[in-house]
C-alpha cells in the first residue's frame, strides 16, 4: 500500500503558486484570459477531471477524444465561415498549430513537385512561432517590413515576393506585437492566383473577432474562410476560448491539404502509428475542457465577452492617448495594443514605454515589455509596451487608469535606458566568441539575474531589454536560454 500525505503535498503546492503572477483578475495583461466568470473555470476542471487518464493518441480506442474534437472543431469551422471541404484539428497550443500549418504547407508544395529549400513569406510581425517552425521544417524565412510608425504591412511589399518556390504566406488576424490585422484579403488574392498557400494566424483573435467591430462600428474586413486564398487559419481556444492551456483548432481548407498535416508509419515492429498532431500519446484534459467550455458559452456567450474586451480596450486606446508623451501604436484590431513614445512632443515631454511599464509594475499591474528591432530593409521599429485586455478588464479600468496615469507622471522625461551604459556594465567583450553554460551563468550573475534558486525577473525591467536591444541576437538568445534553463535546474550538489 503507497501511504502519502496528500495534504502536505497540496499545501506546498498551494504555497508555490502564491508566489505565481495572479492568473485571475486582469492584473496581469498578457499570458492569461479570464473570462471573468468562475462556473467556466469549475466546469473546464471538471470537464479535466473525468478525462484525466484518457490517451488522447487514439479517438479509435478513446472515442469521447473523437466526438469531442469534431464537435470543438465543427464550431470553429462555423465561427470561421468554412464550409465542408474545412477539416481541422485540436493542437496543444498556438506553436503547435503554427508548426502544423508549415509543416503541411512544406510537405504540399514538395508533393507538388518542389524541390530544393521552399520560402515563407510574412510580415515580420508575425509570430515568433514562425521562426521555430522555419527553422525545424527547413524553410528559408522571408519577413517582410511594416511601416516602422503604425506596424501596418504593405500588401504589394509582400506580394512582390510571390513565386514558385513560397510554400507559405503567412498573415495575422491580428499580429501580437501591434494587433494590426494584415491586408488578408489582397494578400490571399494574389496567393490564390499565385498558387501559393495562405495560412492565417489567428491565434489570438480566432475566438474574438469574430465578435468585433472595427471603432466606427464598422465590420471587420475579411480575414477568415469567406476570403477564397485562405488555406488554413490557426484559432487559441487557450486564449479568447478562455480554455485552461493546451489548447488550439488548426483548420485547412482541402481533405488533401490536411491529409499532409499528419505522420503515418508502419514501418516499425510495434503499433502502427497515425499521428494528427505533433506529439504521440497525449493528455485530452484541455479538450474536454474547451468542448465544456464551447457548449456552456455558445456563440451568445463568447460575444458578450468579445463585447466587455471591445469596450474596455477602446477606452484604454482613449486613456493612452490622452497621456501625453505615449501613443498607441497603429490602429489596433482586438483586444490588445502596443503603447510607444510619442515623438512629436519635446523630450522632456515624452515617455518611455519600458520606463513607464515598470512604474505601472510597482503599482501592481503587470504590462509587457516588448524589444525595439531593426527590419530587414534597415528601418528600426521602437520599443513598446504590450496590453492584452480581457472580459475582466473593465471592472476594474478605473483603477488601471490611475495606475497608468500616476506612472507617466513619475517616467515623463526620464531618457531610454542608454544602451551603450548597459553593454559597458557587462564583464569583458561577449559579443565575439561562443558563449558556455558557465561563461553565460557569469555574465547573468554580474547583472543580478541568475543566483542559485528560481530566479525572479528583476523588478525593473526596462534595462533588461535595453541590454537584450543592444546585445548582438545570438548573444541575447544564448543569455536568455542560461536564465530560463538555470530556472528549473535542480541546485548543484
Ligand atoms: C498571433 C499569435 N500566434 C501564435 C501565438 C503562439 O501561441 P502559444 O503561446 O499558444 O504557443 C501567439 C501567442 O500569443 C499569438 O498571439
């Protein structure tokens, strides 16, 4: 007989996750989605609960895996104005959706006679997720500039790089860093004429706008299967689903399109393998949960939620604009934005983005800091600072304006982090060689960042990303995995 105190146990871990980031009650503006209603949450861990021991690897042997699949993506199909010859889906997340829709696309344009390292084609808004997917599945990425002020993609600029050897185009509905939504509808046309696949990423709005409606109140323009170029588009059900994470539909237009998405073999001694997703035996606690949570809201649910996030981003995009020195970037569609110094007031007027994000931090709401990048043809998009709003947002947007007020107080005049201070700060030259384990440990430990234990981000963020801005990419990256590696590394003995 196993004899355990499961009370013990439960209390560390309740212990360990008071000092999580509060995933409940909007403080936190990126990584969560609370609807806000706490019978969604009983219901999808419920919903967890009676399928924790399934397999989710096979809907044959485990047919409520089957039912629930079909019927979670029957209602994006309709969401998303697919009709029959729409297939789809339930992936583990954004990424893995991602993956997949490269993944096919790669392995269409090879069956149709591609040879040779194929193309994808995007705006460099685009998900990092693409990067990943470039770089597993062998294709060559081609990113596109934005305009460095609004973040909004030139449709021609992306069009003119069609040809034979673009496996994918990728557009967003809409982007993360901005929330613009790209010119879908121009790019799928010249892609359909092209006979080029378009694969729309709506990971963060796929369960959202749907239900949205431009400020004047005006429809969307089309970015979903209504638009005839579309290929596949990609839906969170762990974000706008309000799912528990884990969760994602990818859809493809084309029984034969998809039939590329999956890995099939026999050539093994042991079971024949039939692989949909990327992983082989898997959990379906968050399909269950998003099936529960898709009868609970139904389309009248997730519209009444859609319309709290529409409100309450609107007035954030006001408040924003009327702090002087900050502007919302573009024109964002959904319900997220990016806020960047206003350049047009004198200096001592503006705000910094990252400065004003930690402020806002210190009052206790937790805003995300995004890097500057310099793009492809030379021209630098600025650093900014990441909202992502849900249904609970507008409880509390009163508080949230004081919060964002005060800070813009306290960070008016106070000049960006001055990158090349930071570079100076470090031990030595890293920009030349390799970095190891124990040489990247060093220069972490020197900036306060990576002591034994898990490592908390320090409470100012803003020279952290200064120092990830100026370091050469690789140098950065390799820094970055030595912080999130050390994080779970049990201690030395
Ligand atoms: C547009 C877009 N695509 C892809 C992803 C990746 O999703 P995940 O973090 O679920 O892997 C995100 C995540 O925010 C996203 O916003």
């Amino acid at each position: 007989m196993v004899s355990f105190d499961a009370r013990a146990i439960l209390a560390r871990l309740s212990a360990l996750r008071e000092a999580d980031a509060p995933t409940h009650g909007g403080r936190v503006l990126s990584y969560v989605y609370d609807s806000g209603v706490p019978e969604i949450d009983a219901l999808a861990a419920e919903a967890m609960r009676l399928v924790q021991p399934v397999n989710g690897l096979d809907p044959t042997t485990f047919t409520s895996v089957a039912v629930m699949e079909r019927e979670v993506v029957g209602f994006a199909r309709e969401l998303l104005h697919g009709g029959d010859e729409v297939v789809g889906s339930v992936t583990s997340g954004g990424t893995e959706s991602c993956l997949l829709a490269v993944k096919t696309a790669r392995d269409v344009w090879r069956s149709a006679g591609g040879t040779g390292t194929p193309r994808l084609v995007a705006p460099v808004t685009v998900h990092a997720a693409f990067q990943k997917a470039a770089a597993l599945f062998d294709l060559t990425l081609d990113l596109v500039p934005v305009d460095p002020q609004s973040g909004r993609l030139d449709a021609s600029l992306l069009t003119a790089r069609l040809g034979p050897d673009v496996a994918l185009v990728v557009v967003s509905a809409p982007s993360y860093p901005y929330a613009t939504l790209d010119p879908v509808e121009e790019v799928a046309a010249a892609c359909e004429e092209a006979g080029v696949a378009c694969h729309v990423d709506a990971c963060i709005g796929g369960w959202i706008l749907p239900f949205w409606r431009a400020a004047d109140g005006a429809a969307l323009p089309l970015w979903d299967f209504r638009v005839g170029g579309v290929t596949s588009v990609s839906a969170d059900l762990h974000k706008y689903g309000y799912a528990p994470k884990g969760a994602s539909v990818l859809l493809q237009r084309d029984r034969d399109r998809q039939r590329h998405q999956y890995f099939a073999t026999t050539g093994w001694p042991g079971y024949p393998v039939v692989n949909s997703t990327l992983l082989g035996s898997k959990s379906a606690g968050a399909l269950a949960a998003s099936w529960a949570i898709v009868q609970a809201l139904g389309a009248r649910g997730f519209a009444g939620l859609a319309e709290s996030c529409r409100r309450a981003t609107r007035g954030l995009q006001d408040i924003v604009a009327d702090i002087e020195g900050l502007r919302v970037v573009g024109d964002p569609t959904g319900p997220l934005l990016a806020v960047a110094t206003d350049e047009s007031v004198a200096p001592e007027r503006r705000v910094d983005p990252h400065h004003w994000a930690d402020r806002v931090r210190r009052r206790g709401w937790i805003l995300q800091l995004q890097p500057g990048l310099t793009q492809p043809d030379g021209t630098h998009l600025p650093h900014t600072t990441h909202l992502t709003i849900t249904p609970v947002t507008e409880a509390r947007i009163d508080e949230l304006e004081a919060a964002l007020r005060g800070a813009a107080q306290e960070a008016r005049g106070v000049p960006p982090v001055d990158r090349e201070a930071v570079l100076a700060s470090l031990p030595g030259d890293v920009g030349g060689t390799e970095l190891d384990s124990a040489t990247a440990a060093h220069i972490l430990g020197s900036l306060g960042l990576a002591g034994g234990g898990t490592p908390g981000l320090p409470d100012d963020q803003a020279p952290l990303l200064a120092l990830v801005e100026a370091l050469p990419r690789p140098v950065a990256e390799r820094l970055l995995v030595e912080l999130l590696a050390r994080a779970v590394e049990p201690p030395d003995a």
